[in-house]
C-alpha cells in the first residue's frame, strides 16, 4: 500500500510540473496559436497565409480593451485572412520575440509573411475602424 501510494504521488508531482512549465495553452476560441511562432509560421505556409502576432499581458488595460475590438464581428472576419499568434509578454519565454520585433510596450501587433518576413507593426490600442485599415493594408 505504501508503495501504491508513493507511485501515486510521483506521477501525481510529474503532472503539476507538466502543467506549470507548459507554455502552450489550448488555443482560444480555436482560433490564437499561443507562444509558439515555428507553430504559427507551419500553419501559415500551409495556409498561404500572413500571421498576425498579438504581443498582449493578462494585467494590461489597453489589451483587455483590444480583446474587446478583436471580438467584434467584422473584425473577427478580417482577422481570418491571418494565422493568429498570441504571445504572453509576462512569461519569461516572450523576451526573445518582444527583442527580436522590438516591442516595448503592450498591446503590440506584428504581421508576419509565411516566411517570416516584417510586412507591417503597430503598437497601442486601436478603435475598430483603426484596426480594421491595419488589418487591411498589412496584407500582402
């Protein structure tokens, strides 16, 4: 019995610690790919189509506010002509990307090529009509 519950306990331990360094949480609505930019790049090649990476914080007002936007529906149809890609500037794992794109503030967008090349930046929150002219000219 002892024995039982000692395995117990291991496997136990093993999962929590899977579950605190896991940096891929389940995709959003189905939608955001998260942290991961070889993911979003694969699915963008496949796809044809440019990324759009959100550069966000849980604590941050003005991304709470972007959610927001994004969640309209005629933003939510433009925003389906990109891979999404989340990324979590609070995790220590997001401080190569925010150097690599040069981000300094949050909210962020970046608009990637399939290839990974820069077709466009934006940084702060932005109004419906605001976003949607980003989304727009930022297309190959």
């Amino acid at each position: 019995m002892r024995r039982l519950l000692l395995g117990t306990g291991v496997a136990l331990a093993g999962i929590v610690a899977l579950l605190l360094i896991s940096e891929q949480p389940p995709r959003e609505d189905g939608v955001w790919i998260w942290n991961n930019l070889p993911e979003a790049l694969e699915e963008a090649r496949e796809q044809r189509k440019p990324v759009l990476i959100n550069f966000w914080t849980p604590s941050c007002y003005w991304c709470v506010k972007m959610d927001e936007v994004m969640q309209e529906p005629e933003v939510r149809a433009a925003m389906d002509e990109y891979v999404l890609l989340r990324v979590d500037t609070s995790r220590r794992s997001s401080g190569e990307l925010l150097r690599r794109y040069g981000i300094y503030g949050t909210p962020a967008f970046v608009v990637l090529s399939p290839e990974g090349e820069v077709l466009a930046t934006a940084t702060g929150y932005m109004p419906r009509q605001e976003f949607l002219r980003f989304l727009r000219e930022s297309l190959p």
